[in-house]
C-alpha cells in the first residue's frame, strides 16, 4: 500500500507540474500585462504531493531519497521548487514560474523514465556526513538552475529593450537591474553551498574509504562546475562583467551543471553509485 501512495504521490505531483508548465508558457504569449499567478497555484499543489512522495520514501527507505537516478533527478526538482518558492515570496517576480518551471518539469520526467525501487542504503553511506553532503550539494545546484532562468530572462528583456519593444512581455518581466541583482544573489548563494558540499565530501571519502580525493568523475566534474562559479563571481567583482555577460555564464554554468549531475552518472562509472 506504501509503495501505491508514493506511486500516486509521485504521479499527482507530476501532472501538476505539467500543467504549470503548460499554463506558464501560455502566460508568456498572453496580452495582458499582468501575470497570472495560476502557474504558481498548479506549482504549488505539485509541490505539496511531492513532498509528499519524498516523505513516504524517506519513511520506507530510512534515509534521503537519493539513492538512484530516480530519486535524485526527483529530489533535485524539490530543491528547486523550495528555492523558487522562497524567492518568489520574496521578490514577487511574476513570471519567474514560466522559466523555472519547465526545467523543474524536465527533470521530474527524466525521473519517471529512471527505475523507482528503493534501495538500502549501503554501509558506506551510514553516516551523517550523507546527509549534509547530499542536501549542501542538491540545494547549491538548484540555487544554480534558479541562476539559469533568471538569466534567460534577462537576455530576453535586454533584446526588448534594444529593440525597442516595450510591450507585451517586456511589461510583466521585472528591470535588467533587479534580474541582474537576482541573478548575482543566487550565484552567491550557491557557490558556498557547493563549496561546503565538496568540503563534506572530502571529509566524508576520507572516513570511508581512507583518501581525501579519488579523481571519480563525480568529483572531477564538481570540481569544474566549482571553477566555472568561482571564475563567475571572479569577472563579476574584478572585472565588473555584469548584466548579459553574467547571465550567459550563468546558463552556461548550468549547463555544467546539468552534466555533471546526470551526464556523469549515466555515461562515467565511479564510486558515486548513490546517485
């Protein structure tokens, strides 16, 4: 019965997130200047079964689900949604769902393709050091997806604004500025985050398998992404590069990311099995 509620949780959580998807692409093509907010509404309900189905699977499998392909492209999609929630409330931007929803989506349907059994957790794992590396590392990589969608935002108003076109969608995308901003903050939120990750995961790979640093893919490429964010922030407060230059790096960044965390997994064997 257990095994039928995650199944159901998953699934419920999933048709949300289309329709959100759905509704926050048309809201993009749509007229009127204000943006609806039904794309969060759907986005929210999605959230709240996902969440759902991650506790039933923390509760059978005793630990963060994030033990295969499809918990941990599932998992990455709920960090994302935290963060997007957060900032929305913060800064009200509107039309963020219509950007950050269809990567969230993607994912969640990559992680309907992958397996669903829930595997034990393997004795090298049974440490607390699993779960704060985990969480360090996921929530990093979502404050770096998030960076993404402001960045498409931003290189698509700054084509509005050389064009001339000021109406439409220029009118319900927030200023260069406060994208800009945005897009800065995010960086700087999940670059600690991912340099704590790596910090915990040194610790971690000492205590289990006696070597700070094994050169596993995993570890390889989480070493690159470090370096293209660390270069970002670098040109950023050196340099001064800013606004359209900032947001291309940001999505190049992700895209980084997006290797490392599936590309890695699925084509490199390492010692990372977890995930």
């Amino acid at each position: 019965m257990q095994i039928e509620t995650n199944v159901l949780l998953f699934e419920l959580a999933l048709t949300f997130y289309f329709l959100s998807t759905i509704s926050g692409i048309i809201e993009i093509f749509r007229g009127k200047k204000a943006a609806s907010k039904i794309s969060i509404y759907l986005a929210a309900m999605g959230f709240l079964f996902h969440t759902g189905n991650i506790i039933v699977r923390y509760a059978q499998g005793g630990h963060i689900p994030v033990t295969n392909m499809h918990e941990a492209t599932s998992f990455f999609s709920w960090c994302i949604l935290l963060l997007f929630f957060f900032h929305e409330f913060r800064y009200r931007l509107g039309m963020l769902s219509s950007f950050i929803m269809p990567i969230v989506f993607l994912f969640m349907f990559s992680s309907s393709i992958f397996p669903r059994e829930i595997k034990v957790l393997s004795p090298v794992l049974q440490s607390y050091w699993f779960g704060i590396h985990v969480i360090l590392a996921f929530l990093g990589d979502a404050a770096f997806a998030m960076a993404c969608g402001i960045g498409i935002m931003y290189l698509l108003q700054e084509r509005f604004v050389k064009s001339k076109h000021l109406g439409g969608l220029f009118q319900k995308l927030p200023s260069l500025q406060v994208l800009d901003e945005i897009n800065y903050h995010l960086i700087t939120l999940g670059f600690p985050l991912l340099t704590l990750a790596m910090i915990t995961g040194v610790i971690w790979a000492n205590s289990a398998w006696g070597s700070y640093w094994r050169w596993d893919p995993k570890e390889v490429w989480s070493l690159i992404t470090w370096l293209i964010y660390a270069l970002v922030l670098h040109l950023r407060l050196t340099v001064g590069w800013r606004g359209k230059k900032a947001a291309i790096l940001s999505i190049v960044g992700f895209i980084i990311v997006i290797f490392a965390f599936l590309g890695v997994s699925l084509i490199l064997k390492g010692q990372h099995t977890f995930m």
